[in-house]
C-alpha cells in the first residue's frame, strides 16, 4: 500500500511539474490574452483538485436538520463503586477496594464475576433517568446495603486521587460531569462492615471477658491454632482460591467463629447467674405475661407454676402492690421487674437482717466538716483516711446553721452523689463509671472513694445511691461479667436517653411496625453504641442484650475494680455476700419515689385541720402529683435531705407566714415540712414551691 501511494504521488508531481513548464513558456510567448487566460484557468482547476475541502458546518446537516454521522444512543454504559465511609478524602488503595467488594460494597454484582456479563462489563443506565430514578437503580445494584437508610451522593476521582462530591439533577448531568471516568458512591453516613463477621468476632469477645466454664472455647481455639500450625508449616504463600488447603482453612476459620458466636450467645441469654452470685435452692419458669393475663388467679397461677420472685412485667398492678422497680415511672413502657406482694415481708426481712449484721461494725461517732460547693474534694479527703469506715459521722457544713441529728448526713451523701454522677459517671436514669481516657491516672482515688462512700453510706442510711445502675451494681459485688439478660434490658432502658428509649422499646414491641426514619436512627444508635451491624427483627432482642451487657457492664469492668477493692473485707463478708439479685433489686425497689408513694408517706401533725390548713394540704398533694422525676427528686432532697423515699414519713405542719416572709421550711433531721397557709391559688403555690427548689441557696442549712 505505501510503494503504490509513493507512484502516484510521483506521477502526481510529475504533472504539476509539466503545468507549471507549460505555463512559463506560454508567459515567455507573446500569445492572445484568451490563451492566457485558458491555461491560467486549467492550472487552478488542476491546483483545486488537489487541495482539502473545508466543508461549511451548515452543510453538515441533512434534509430534516439532525447532524449527520453517528447518532447518540439513550444508554449510558459506566462503571459505579461504593466506599463504606462517609468521610473518604482520597480514593482508597486497591487491597481495600477488593476488601469493600468481598463484603458486598465496591464494584457492584452486575460488574462482578459470574454474572451473565464478563468481568469488567459496565451498568447500564439510561440518560433519561431523573435523580430519583437512579438513586433507585443504584440501590437495587446493591441489595444487601441498606442504602434507603444511610442515604448517599456521588462522587468523582480528580488529579492526585481525590475524591469530588457532584451535585447533580439528573442522569445525563452526572454523565456530563463525570465523563468517561468512574463513579464513586459515598454513603452519607458510615455503613458497618463486614456483617456477619463482626458480630461474630464480638461474640467471641464478650465470651472471652465472661469469667466461668470456656472449656468448650478454649478447646475450639486449641484447634483453630493447630490448625494454622499446620498450614503454616506447609509454607502456604498467598490466598487463592485454586489452593484447596487455604480453602479447608477458611472453612474451618468460619466454623470456629459460628461455634463462639453460638456458645457465647447460650451463656449471656441464659437465665441461670453465675456460680458467683447467690442463687436460690431451685429455679423455675418463668411464665409468659400474655399467660398472666389469661389466668383467673394471678396469684394461684404463680403458686402452681413455681414463679420466680420477680416478674417481667408492663402492667400496672393494685394499689396495694408495690410499683414496678425500679425507675419504671420514667417511662410507663419501659419493662420493670415486678415483686409480688406475698414476697414483700419476707425480703423484708433478709435485708433488715443483712443490714443489722452491718450495724454491729459501727464505732464511736467523727465530726467532719465539708464546704457544700466543694463536696467532692472534701469528701476525698476525708475518706481518704480509712479509718472513717465503720464510724458514724456528725456532719458540719461550714457556713451553714445546723445540727446533725441524721439530716445532714444524708445530705453530705445526697450532694456527694449529684456531683459525683456528674463528673464521673454517664447515663440517663442508671448511671455507670465513666472518665476521660486522660483521667485514668487519676482513676484509683477517685473510684476508691467511690466504692467507700457506697458501703459506709449503706452502713449508715441503709440504702444505695437509686440512680447507680443495678446490674453495675451486681457486677461489682458478686466480680462477674454475666448478668441476667431480662436485668441487663431493664437497666439498660433506663440508662439511655429518653427517646432512645422510646425508639427500642417499639423495635421490641413490634419492630415491623418501624417508620424509615425510625430504622435510620436505630443504625445510628447501633453504630454510636459499638454494634456494627444491621439491625433485623429476628435477633433484635439478642443484639440489644449484648449492647447492653458492653455498655453497663464490660466498658466500666476496669473502674469497677477499684470500686470493688475499696470496698472493706468485713462489710462484704457481713453484707453484701449476703445479698443476691432479687434482693439488691429489692432494695433499690423500696427507695423509689414515686407520686402515690410519697403521698402514702406525708401525714399532718393534727388529725383535725383548720379550713385553711385543708386548702394548703391539698396544695400540697397536688404539687406533688404533678411533678416530674428531677422534681421529685429535688423536693425530698429539700425536705429530707435525701432524695431517696424516707423509711419514717415526712410530716407535715403549717404557718402563718405572709409577704415577703412566707415560704415553706424543711427540717431535715425529723423530715418535717413546715407550709404557709397564705396562698390565694394552687398555681401560686406551684410557682413558689418549684422556685425554691430551683434555687441553690434553699438547700443551705440555716436556724431561722
């Protein structure tokens, strides 16, 4: 092909030479100007010939308008891939773009082997699509992501990596500003990966920190190690798939992790405690609520089932059974656990004898003396003498009027733990030890005077702090990581916020019944809480246990060790290795502080009531049905200084107290409330009483 263009373009030449010969020898000749004008013309004819045409863009349409040549077609054929993280900056090397395509992100399956293209191919998508229809098709390119949840946008690869997010309105304007690159998907927020193994590797996690019988374990992970032993003794080199040895060991990998996922679930969903937790003679079922709704009895049918003594429940019973315990008015969906009104004496009377063995301890009294803003530091200082164990204190507030008959020691206690919740614990209702990573120099003093301050307060008021979390509690005394799943849930309603609350208890009740946005903010809690995985209905109850046995009870395993240690020898050996489950439940029961309680509580000084004295009592009553936790809380803490519901009562009596001087006055050794009887409505005396409580300076002990 070149040798003959070569001989025309000779033979060319060769003619264009001639031309131009002829042409000088006609100039040279004197001719007739037609001549002239004949060869002058052939000469450009013959130059035109040989010249490329510039062609006019009008004259590239046809007949009806459209430009001619290829026409564009309605399908757009690209490639897509989805990142796992919301935050990507840069796109992610190639060993972790293979990883996010194992585990069902990356490349989509349309672009992946054994599909009915060959690997490589593209997605197709049409430029007519608006957003809407190709968010659509890029959710069903990946199914097992939950994409409707997280929601996403797309992105594109610049100079250096880069990663550039697109506003787009439409299918042919990504195309437009995308080009022939690739399309990268950015979830908007983290996707947690990979599923199944995740939830497997914690499984195994929590079992490990479980102490008890893992001879079942440690026998499947002597196996799993001689395993690869002996695959690292075959000087196996890369993960093939064509080496069946790799292939056997990846198989065997995946059995071991199922078998610590299947095990570790048993133990923690199993209703039997530890063996170091006190157990009772004999355990029973426990029956099915919808059954204790059917039954004529509810009594008989617990006598003939053998019912255990605490009962789940979201019911409320008769007045003269004790209410839920414990916090369960926060939040009437929250299941409590129910104590049936024949048991009360007798748990009664276990504590009464379990706190009498802690009474014998007591020695002379000590008088302590603390500044109300600087409670904490005052009160590390005093306990940080460990004589002041067993000793009963006669507390001084300095700057305050007031004598200690009991009142200001529960005070010094009631302060000390409002701070103290404040600065070294989290949650909501059911607080657990939690400190900055920064602090943890600081963590065996601080947490030593914590664990003192729980067994001397209960030495000396016979209670605990209501909003330290129970199963904390438990994890401390017995010095075990398994806590009973349905005490676990309990405590765990109440550690988390309030719509979080309200969020888990519907997925329990009826997780179907979850709006879109609902299953959005239930992954969000999942992932925030450390649970990197999908929530589904089917092990919901199961995911949440363990959530809640990590955050109530792994997570402050190491500062609830300085709690335990500080906490003397002979007050657990004459208390708390007396008590088990149904009687610490039990006594965090009977401090509860609910409305009806503290209305059985309060009496008057006098049976018979002046006119007066009738309207302002009842002011009183109806206070105190309206408030809510904190109020409550805030109200015996000015009347009996303890926030916690009083052992005696609380009496009542009334003044005369007007203008500027009217105001009610608490006594707290005696728990006696002193009200005006001035007041011209309820709302005026609502307003008044919760304007003191608000007020720092109402909690000041004075003589007046």
């Amino acid at each position: 092909m070149t040798g003959e263009r070569e001989q025309v373009h000779g033979v060319l030449t060769r003619a264009l030479s001639s031309v131009r010969q002829a042409e000088s020898e006609l100039r040279s000749h004197t001719t007739d100007d037609i001549d002239d004008f004949d060869a002058a013309s052939f000469v450009n004819e013959t130059r035109a010939l040989f010249r490329s045409r510039s062609v006019d863009s009008s004259q590239r349409t046809g007949k009806r308008g459209r430009k001619k040549g290829r026409q564009r077609g309605h399908l757009w054929k690209t490639h897509f891939f989805l990142l796992q993280k919301n935050n990507e900056e840069f796109v992610p090397p190639p060993s972790e773009l293979s990883r996010l395509t194992r585990n069902g992100l990356g490349v989509p399956k349309c672009e992946q082997p054994a599909t009915n293209e060959r690997y490589g191919s593209k997605s197709t998508v049409q430029r007519s699509w608006s957003l809407r229809q190709l968010e659509n098709f890029v959710q069903d390119s990946f199914p097992d992501v939950p994409l409707h949840l997280t929601g996403f946008t797309f992105a594109k690869a610049e100079k250096g990596r880069r990663l550039s997010k697109l506003n787009i309105t439409s299918a042919a304007d990504l195309q437009t500003k995308i080009g022939k690159g690739k399309i990268f998907i950015v979830p908007n927020r983290d996707i947690p990966l990979p599923i199944e193994r995740t939830e497997g590797r914690m499984l195994n996690e929590s079992r490990q920190v479980t102490a008890g019988s893992n001879a079942s374990v440690t026998q499947l992970q002597v196996q799993e190690q001689v395993h690869i032993q002996e695959l690292s003794n075959g000087n196996i080199g890369t993960r093939t798939s064509e080496n069946p040895i790799v292939e056997d060991y990846h198989q065997r990998e995946n059995e071991v992790m199922q078998q610590h996922a299947t095990n570790a679930m048993a133990d923690l969903l199993e209703n039997e405690t530890s063996e170091n937790i006190p157990q009772r003679a004999a355990e029973t079922e426990i029956l099915d609520i919808e059954q204790l709704f059917q039954a004529d009895s509810f009594e008989n049918e617990l006598i003939a089932a053998g019912q255990s003594q605490f009962q789940l429940s979201e019911w409320t019973t008769h007045p003269s059974t004790p209410p839920p315990l414990p916090f369960s008015y926060v939040n009437a969906d929250t299941p409590t656990v129910q104590l049936h009104q024949s048991l009360l004496g007798e748990k009664e009377q276990e504590l009464e004898r379990a706190f009498s063995e802690l009474d014998v301890l007591l020695e002379e009294g000590v008088t302590v003396e603390v500044k109300r803003h600087t409670v904490l530091e005052d009160v590390q200082r005093i306990y940080s003498n460990q004589s002041i164990i067993n000793k009963r204190l006669h507390v001084n507030f300095i700057g305050e009027e007031g004598d200690d008959f009991g009142g200001l020691t529960k005070d010094l206690f009631s302060s000390f733990w409002n701070s103290a919740f404040i600065q070294w614990f989290k949650g909501e209702d059911a607080l657990v030890p939690c400190i900055p990573v920064n602090q943890y120099a600081k963590a065996q003093d601080i947490f030593s005077v914590v664990g003192k301050v729980l067994s001397h307060m209960c030495q000396l008021n016979h209670c605990v702090p209501p909003r330290f979390c129970r199963s904390t509690l438990l994890s401390i005394v017995f010095n075990t990581s398994v806590i009973d799943s349905r005490t676990l849930l309990d405590d765990f309603m109440l550690h988390v916020t309030v719509p979080e609350r309200t969020l888990l208890q519907k997925a329990l009740n009826s997780f179907e019944k979850l709006s879109i946005s609902e299953k959005s903010d239930l992954l969000t809690f999942y992932s925030v809480n450390g649970m990197h995985t999908v929530p589904s209905a089917k092990d919901f109850r199961e995911q949440l246990v363990l959530v809640a046995q990590n955050e109530l009870v792994i997570k402050p395993m190491f500062l609830n060790c300085f709690i335990r240690q500080a906490i003397p020898e002979s007050h657990m050996r004459a208390f708390w290795s007396q008590l088990d489950t149904d009687l610490i439940s039990y006594l965090y029961w009977q401090e509860m502080p609910t409305a009806d309680r503290v209305l059985q509580c309060i009496t008057t000084s006098e049976k018979d009531l002046k006119p007066e004295e009738e309207v302002a009592y009842y002011y009183l009553r109806d206070f105190i049905k309206s408030v809510d936790q904190d109020e409550m809380s805030k109200f015996l803490h000015f009347v009996t200084g303890s926030p916690l519901l009083p052992n005696d009562g609380i009496t009542i009596v009334f003044n005369r107290l007007c203008g500027s001087l009217r105001r009610p006055i608490a006594h707290t050794c005696s728990n006696t409330l002193e009200i005006p009887v001035s007041y011209a409505s309820v709302q005026d005396f609502k307003r008044e009483m919760k304007s003191i409580l608000n007020s720092e300076n109402a909690f000041i002990m004075t003589m007046i």
